[in-house]
C-alpha cells in the first residue's frame, strides 16, 4: 500500500491503482490456495 501511494504522490493514478489490483489479486491468489490444500475429513454420515 505504501508504493501506491507514493505512484499517488507522484501524480502515477493508474499506476497506483494497477498496484492495488495486483496486491488484491496476490492476497486473493493466497487463500484460494489454502483453502484448496486444506484436507477436510469425510464423514460416512456424507455418503449416505
């Protein structure tokens, strides 16, 4: 976040806020990958 608001500060508005995408996007990226690597455990009471 500080690096966009220097792009901010030096008048760079798309620049800061491709930035913010790409943090989001990162973060985002992240924990879809935790979500998808944590193993639930399946119950028998699921199959039935």
């Amino acid at each position: 976040m500080a690096v966009s608001g220097i792009f901010i500060l030096l008048g760079a508005e798309f620049l800061a806020a491709i930035q913010i995408l790409v943090y989001l996007a990162s973060v985002g990226l992240v924990v879809l990958f935790g979500i998808m690597l944590t193993r639930r455990q399946i119950l028998e009471e699921d199959f039935e």
